[in-house]
C-alpha cells in the first residue's frame, strides 16, 4: 500500500492511525469499560438529576489540536459520559418502552462497525444484502407472519432504522400505489389523506407532513374508550366522507400495542375495510410485534394477511440494540417503483439485470450499514427458545404487577395489559396527586417510570423489558410506588 498522500503519523500512539496490536489493546479496554458498566448498573441511579447544560459545560469548547491518549477519552466517559445518563439498561428502568440490548447485539454492531462497509447496492456488499434477506425471512418465521411478506414470494423485508421510518416509507409507497404512479412523475396531485386512530404514533402525522399531504391529510379515527382500539365503524365514516368530498385516501395506519397503552387494534376488520376502498394497510407494531415469538401471544397478531405492509422493531423489545426496524412489504416490486433512482455511477451488470436485492430501493437514505450481523448474533445465540424465554419473563413480571396494583383499592388499572406494560394510577385521586407520585418514585433513582394520559387523566405506565430485570427490582418499583402513595395520601389527608 502507498501511503504517500498521507500525512506522516507523529510517533507517538496518539494523532496517528491505530496498528493491530494498538487497536486490540484499547478495543479490549473498551469491552472492559462496556462490561464493568452493566455490572455496575443495579448500583446507579436508573435517571440521575443533571442541570441542561452540564455536560457541555464538562467538554472543551474546542477541538484537540493534537491527539490525546486513548486511556484520556476513555477516563472521560466515567468523568463526563456516565454520570449524565439515564440507564436504558438498568434493571430498574421501567420507562416508555424498553431499548433493551444484548452482549451478542453489541458484538455484532461493533463487527459491523470494524466491517465498515456500505451496503446500498447488492454489488457493494454482496453479505450484506444477502444475510440481511435471510434474517428478515428468520424473523417473519419466528413472528409466523403471512408468508406473502417472505423473499420467496412477491414481497419481502428490509432493515429500516427505525418504525417512523417504515411508516415514511410504507407512505411513499401507497403514494404510488394509490396515485397509479402519477406521484412518482409529478408530485402530489390530489388530496391524499392517511388515516391512524387517535392512538396512533406520532411519526403517522410526520409522515404525512414530509409526504407533502400535511397535517389536514391526517384523520385520527375515534378509538374505543374503553379498549383504546380504532373503531371499524368510525374508520369507514371518515373513509365515505372523504371520499364523497373527493378526497384520495392513500394509507390506513393500524397498530398493534400502541405506544400510550398497547392497545390492539382490530387488524382484520380494519383490513377487510382496506380492502373495500383499496387503501393501503399498514401495521405498525413497533414494540409489540417481538411478542408474537411466542405462539400464545400471537393471537394479537390476528388479521395481519389483510396487511400491505408491516413493521416492528427488534431494538425495543427482542435484544437488539438501536437501531433496527424490520419492515415487510407485500409487493415489493411497487415499493421499489416508488423509490428507484439510478444514476449513472451505481449502474453494475447484477442490478440491470434483475437478479438481486438493491435495498437502497427500500429506504429513504442511499447508504446503509451492515445491521443484519446484529439480528443474526442475536437469533443464533438466543434461538426462539431463548427469545420466548425473555419475552415470557417480561409479560409474567407486568402480570404480577398488574395483581399488586388490582389488589390494592387505592390504585386502579387503566387499560388493559397484554403484554409488558401496565398503565395504572391513583383512583379518584387529581393529576397533581399522581403526577406527585410519578416524581417520588423516580427520585428514588431505584425505578423510573414515565406517563402518559388516557381520557385526559395523567396515568402511570411501567414498561418491563431489560434484560437484567428481575421480579425483586419489579417487587421493588411496587414498594416504592405503595410507600408513596402512602405518604402522598396522608399529607392530602392533612
Ligand atoms: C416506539 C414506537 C414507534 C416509533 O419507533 P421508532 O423505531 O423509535 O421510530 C412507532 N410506533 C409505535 C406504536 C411505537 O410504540
């Protein structure tokens, strides 16, 4: 190799690129670092207090001129990095949906990362694209979705960052459908309108906005009060009345565990509607779809063969660290109509002729890393066993919650709980009560717990999913919450 075009590295190990035996002397420092941190989590505060501002205050406001030490940067996480943190990890982190990881999870990312390679084109990486088809095929197995969504057959799966990302995508691509193309040549042409329930997640009306249909695209269907799930019949009211005012309805967002309660829409039902007004069916199941490796949960997943497209993300509840979104389309020759550009400079024999997978087609990016090697770390090393075994433990330590908050009178449950997350509050007690109690216990710094609101009310929700919760830290987050309530009812009291 010529290195002449390179400015000489000084001799020091610092300013200069890595040999091998530096970069596995740090490399293991840092899984050291990485391994000392997980076991030092039970002892951390899950979401320490830290005033904004603090941690840029605690980094120089200029670049190094030179290069430092690498034990130097690697001192810093502890001084700066760690203390400001709010631990994902932690087994008493209990807050709005897990983003749990896994050791073979982050071997793979950090494989991928020492791979560097782009995989936008088959041809750039031919791994990359081919293990990548294959995971999402294991995956669709595992979920037993229909099989219309497996590389066999018309459609397929792909990695997106994440599930706004696939709601975009899923959106382009009814576009096209729905406009038969005309929106690929000129744009938008009509008043297209997507549809979600009231519960729906906010990346539906972001979508719509980039999509150029805008916030007035948007129809947020009536949900059931008591269920939380979209109503069918509102669903076909608002369908008929738009399409009588002339509007195009191009998409219908359902989901399955929506973020506020995991509410589960009726997905089949929906669908056949879909189907009746040729609309585009999405199913977003970001969080809950990981539930479905377990055939005694699969039930939520009923009416999904209606689906044009699905999603869920393996980096909130399956060990897969963020970002990985698996998407699937039925028809993936019309997702890819939608999004295909070809300049000159990634013409290759192998894509003019047809007989590969280009995912660039599938995303809204060019680019793309080589996120399948953490997919297949994770499915290799858990097999479904192992997998089933993590989700079950999460849904039978929310369950015991949910009998503790039931057998308690001065709490109530506020939706139902399927699968890891319990939405609960203080009964006939005021927001400013329960919001009181939601700061006591994440003061604690033992548990941490988030909120949202159902029929206007400020409700409590505990999400259960990382990896080294235990039902002691559960018993714990409990205790706590009662010790509150207690001490919250008594100063009410007086
Ligand atoms: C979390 C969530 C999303 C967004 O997920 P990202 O992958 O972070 O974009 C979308 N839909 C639902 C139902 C969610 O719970």
């Amino acid at each position: 190799m010529t290195d002449d075009h390179l400015p000489t590295a000084p001799a020091s190990a610092a300013g200069g690129h890595w040999d091998a035996d530096e970069f596995r002397r740090h490399g293991y420092a840092v899984v050291d670092w990485i391994a000392d941190y997980w076991r030092s989590l039970d002892g951390r505060q899950v979401a320490p207090a830290v005033d904004p501002g603090a941690v840029a205050a605690a980094l120089p406001s200029a670049p190094p001129g030179t290069g430092e030490p690498f034990e130097a940067i690697l001192a810093d996480l502890d001084r700066v990095v760690a203390p400001a943190l709010t631990h994902w990890q932690h087994p008493g982190f209990f807050g709005y949906f897990p983003a749990n990881i896994s050791g073979p999870s982050v071997l793979g990312d950090l494989v991928s990362a020492g791979l560097g390679v782009q995989g936008m084109l088959w041809a750039t990486s031919p791994a990359c694209t081919e293990v990548e088809t294959v995971m999402l095929d294991w995956l669709a197995q595992l979920l037993d979705l229909p099989k219309r969504f497996r590389s066999g057959s018309p459609g397929g799966g792909v990695i997106q960052d994440s599930a706004s990302s696939a709601t975009l995508v899923a959106t382009l691509a009814a576009l096209h459908r729905v406009s038969e193309g005309r929106w690929r040549g000129t744009g938008v042409d009509g008043e297209y309108v997507v549809y979600t329930s009231s519960q729906g997640h906010s990346s539906i009306e972001k979508a719509a906005r980039i999509a150029g249909l805008g916030d007035d695209g948007v129809r947020l269907v009536e949900a059931d009060p008591d269920s939380l799930a979209m109503r069918p019949e509102a669903l076909r009211a608002a369908l008929a009345a738009d399409r009588a005012a002339g509007r195009r309805p191009a998409i219908v967002v359902a989901t399955i565990g929506t973020t506020s309660t995991t509410a589960i829409d009726p997905v089949e039902q929906i669908g056949r509607i879909c189907a009746e007004y040729g609309v585009w069916l999405h199913v977003d199941a970001a969080y809950a779809g990981a539930a479905a490796v377990c055939p005694e949960l699969r039930w939520t997943h009923a009416g999904l063969e209606w689906a044009d497209s699905y999603c869920f993300d393996p980096h909130k509840w399956l060990l897969t660290g963020f970002d990985c979104d698996a998407f699937w389309v039925a028809d993936r020759a019309g997702l890819v109509e939608a999004l295909t550009v070809m300049p000159e400079y990634l013409r290759n024999a192998v894509t003019d002729a047809g007989a590969v997978i280009d995912y660039r087609d599938w995303q809204v990016p060019l680019g793309r890393r080589f996120r399948a090697l953490k997919l297949w770390f994770v499915l290799r090393h858990y097999g479904a066993q192992g997998l089933q075994a993590h989700i079950r433990s999460a849904v039978a330590h929310a369950a015991w919650f949910a009998d503790q908050v039931r057998a308690d009178d001065r709490f109530e449950l506020v939706a139902p709980a399927p699968f890891s997350l319990v939405c609960f509050r203080l009964r006939e007690q005021s927001d400013e009560i329960n919001s009181a109690l939601l700061a006591s216990v994440n003061a604690s710094g033992h548990a941490f717990l988030t909120h949202t609101r159902v029929a206007g009310r400020f409700t409590l929700r505990l999400a259960v999913g990382a990896p080294r919760t235990e039902r002691r830290h559960v018993a714990d987050a409990w205790r706590l919450l009662a010790d509150a309530a207690t001490a919250l009812l008594a100063r009410d009291r007086r």
